[in-house]
C-alpha cells in the first residue's frame, strides 16, 4: 500500500509513503491500514470506529476516488499498490486525518431540527406520521456525514463557502417531514447553496448510503423556483 504521511512540523508537504500488506481476501482497506498502524508503523493517524459502514469516520481517497475505507476490499485492486490519501477538499492535520469543522457547521446552519411554530403543547405530545410520511424523507435520513459527497463534489472544491450536498440533503429531510413546519429558504435559496449545484451528480455517485444528494438538491430548486411565484407554495 501507498499512503500519504504528512507531519506538521516535520514534512513541508504530503508524501506517498509505501508499506507491505499481505493481500487476505476478506481484508478491506480499513483492514491494511490497521495492519500497519499494528504491525509496520505505529505513528500512522486515521479516523475509524465501526468497521461497518454505519459511523462514516472511516473516508478516504483510494486510488484517486473518495471511498469507506471498511467498505472497500483490498482485492478490488488486484496485486496493488493501492494509494491512499486524505479525502480531497479538506485541510490535513495529520497523515489521512482531516479538517472537519467547516462541514460540521454547514450541517447545523440549515437547522437540522423539527421546527414549530407557535405552539404550547406539553413535551409529552405525540406527533403520529403514517408510513407514507416516513417514506417522503427516509432516504434522506440514511446520511452517516461520511464526506465522501464533499470530496466528489467538484463545485465545493472550487468553492469552498458552497453549502454542499449532505447538508443540503439534510435540510430536506426536515422540509418534507411533515411534523416540521419550516421550509429553509434562507439558508437554500442562495448561490452558495442548491443555486451553486451544476448537477454534475458526483455526490449521489460516492455516496454509500444512497441518500442521493444530487436529487435533493434538484428537487429543492423546484421549490425554490415555485416559491418565487407563488409565496404561499412551502414544499
Ligand atoms: S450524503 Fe452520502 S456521501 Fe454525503 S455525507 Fe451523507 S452518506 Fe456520506
Ligand atoms: S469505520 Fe465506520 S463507516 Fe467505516
């Protein structure tokens, strides 16, 4: 394997750094990395937790693609070397660690909560959905902030104050629960945020989840667009 080393105040600049991984068939990339950390080079920094898909913390750039490092088995390259490298678009700290504040912000600026408006209920009160409710944002709740759309998505890499997919997939997955009752307008309707999206589609391709961020964004111009003519129009 080949992975980016890069040690503030040592190295001036990222460098490739290769390792030899024994090549077991159920091992993913995860696996290799945590064979070196173990047994090669105990100074070597990468986020994980779950090893299963679910905690999002384990993205990377595998041979030039953002990809769940636990999801991605070693084999899927043949003899190798695969590369692997911090996730692209993002400052470094350290090795393949990188700088997650900037996402975290976007994520709660589109207030990612049930807003109601005007009410006085106990907080014991029950707000029932059918099935049918559930399903209009399910696929948008399926989002485990892994980054790998940020880091396809070639528009953020340009411009780095773009809202971005997930947080916009986000804010559409309060819009259209029908528990919420606002619509997000000021913080989507703008050119840094879907106005900014050229539907390169980038996004919905890494996502692992399939929450297909490109759609959401699509969808929320449709709103956005139909509310400019018609105010009262919300969803
Ligand atoms: S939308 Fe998909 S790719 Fe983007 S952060 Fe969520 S799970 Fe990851
Ligand atoms: S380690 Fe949790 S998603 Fe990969």
């Amino acid at each position: 394997m080949e992975v980016s080393r890069y040690r503030p105040g040592e190295d001036d600049e990222p460098v490739l750094q290769g390792y030899d991984v024994p090549l077991m068939p159920d091992w993913a990339v995860l696996d290799g990395l945590n064979y070196i950390k173990d047994r090669l080079d105990g100074s070597l920094s990468y986020r994980w937790s779950c090893r299963m898909g679910v905690c999002g913390s384990c993205g990377m750039t595998v041979n030039g693609e953002p990809r769940l490092t636990c999801g991605t088995f070693l084999t899927e390259y043949g003899d190798g070397p695969v590369r692997i490298e911090p996730l692209k678009g993002f400052p470094v700290i350290r090795d393949l660690v990188v700088d997650i504040d900037d996402f975290l912000a976007k994520l709660s600026s589109v207030r990612p909560w049930l807003v109601r408006d005007g009410e006085d209920l106990p907080l014991t009160t029950e707000y029932a959905q059918t099935p049918e409710q559930l399903e209009a944002y399910r696929q948008y709740s399926m989002c485990i902030n892994c980054l790998l759309c940020y880091s396809a998505c070639p528009v953020y890499v340009l411009d780095p104050d773009f809202l971005g997919p997930a947080a916009i997939a986000l804010a559409q997955r309060y819009n259209l629960d029908s528990r919420d009752m606002d619509d997000r307008f000021d913080v989507l309707n703008l050119d840094d945020a879907v106005w900014g999206c050229t539907f390169v589609g980038e996004c919905t391709r890494a996502c692992p989840k399939h929450v297909d961020p490109a759609e959401a964004i699509q969808r929320y111009k449709l709103t956005a667009a139909l509310r400019s003519v018609l105010p009262w129009s919300r969803r």
